[in-house]
C-alpha cells in the first residue's frame, strides 16, 4: 500500500532502471534518456487513455490516425488530452477547439486537419452518435447501458456494441477512402520532392 499511495501522489508509475542511462554509443546525448538514471513508465491508458503518444513523433511520418473512442463520458476526451499532450510535448497535432467538439455527436466521424507534412489527419469516431445510434435519448440509454464499470458483457450486448462501432466505419466509409487516397499522394510527392523526381 505504501509503494501505491507513493505512485500516486507523485503520478510515476513503473520505476524502472534506464538501460540507455550514459550508453555514449547507442543513443544521442541530447536525449532525455541518456540523463536520467532511473524511467517512469505509465500505462497509456492511465494516462490519456490512447496509444496515440507512440504514433505522433514526427519521425513517424504517420499521415493518417484512425481514432476511435470507446470511453464513458466526453467522446472527444481522448482527443483533447492528446491536443494537451502534444502542446506540453511539442509534438504536432491537428489545431482544434472546443467548436470542433459536439456533446453529443451528431455524426459518426470527425476529421481534425492535419498540415500534410508533420502534422497527420485525425479521423475521430465517437462510438455512440446521432447518425448511427438515434436520437440524444437513444444516445444517452447506451451509454448508460455499456457504462465501463459494468463487469461483463453478454454476447448480446457484444454484438450490439460491434454493431455500432462498424456502422460508424460503413458509414464513413468514402471519407475513410478519399483520406487514405490523399495520404498516399503526399506521400508519394513526399519522395518526389526528397529525390527531385515527379512522381
């Protein structure tokens, strides 16, 4: 209980030892890592609920993140911890604000801009929406119905949830297209520009 309520007072979890700590040969010196003796180590999901923090840096060069939220509450919470995390970070991510952000959805995608260069797309799918589940009433009775600290779904309940989240990819289904069809173009204009070749 001791080493708990020290976790949690202090917000580091998973105090490991760092094994790039002074490895001269192995890891750039203006690393964070090659400083710090010991790491502390989080669980995304504790964190901001997202793996997004893997995917982002920009040598990455990912154009496109498929978001899709499965969280009680806010819909757009794991993008708005992810927008805080990458402004703390300095790490790009698509401009957006509270504007950008409907409670509760009205439809079942939400793209966020990226630049075409560092920073990618973001195409945000809230599970629980007007155009896939009804109106706010019908909203409201499935959120309370798949409430996270229920401890288990029957397979009813599975294949409605499955449902949802697969009608809110049908439905986007031609924004999904024209999104990954424009990431290939960058792409490929990417490499053209980097070897001075059209492509």
């Amino acid at each position: 209980m001791k080493n708990i309520i020290s976790c949690l007072a202090q917000w580091k979890w998973g105090t490991t030892n760092n094994f790039l700590y002074q490895c001269k040969h192995k890891i750039s010196e203006n690393c964070d890592l090659f400083y710090k003796k010991h790491i502390h180590l989080v669980d995304a999901g504790l964190e901001n609920n997202t793996p997004y923090p893997l995917v982002l840096p920009p040598h990455r060069k990912v154009d496109l993140i498929l978001s899709f939220d499965f969280s009680q509450g806010d819909p757009f919470q794991t993008v708005k911890t992810t927008a805080k995390y990458c402004k703390e970070h300095q790490i790009p991510f698509p401009k957006n604000t509270e504007k950008s952000y409907e409670c509760p959805p009205t439809k079942s995608c939400y793209v966020f801009e990226g630049d075409g260069n560092e920073t990618p797309d973001v195409m945000h799918f809230p599970l629980f929406n007007a155009q896939t589940c009804g109106d706010y009433k019908e909203i409201k009775i499935l959120a309370q119905k798949y409430k996270t600290r229920v401890r288990s779904y029957d397979h009813f309940m599975m294949e409605e949830l499955l449902d949802i989240a697969k009608k809110n990819v049908e439905s986007s289904e031609d924004q999904i297209t024209k999104r990954i069809q424009q990431c290939v173009w960058r792409s490929n204009k990417r490499g053209g520009d980097m070897t001075g070749e059209d492509q």
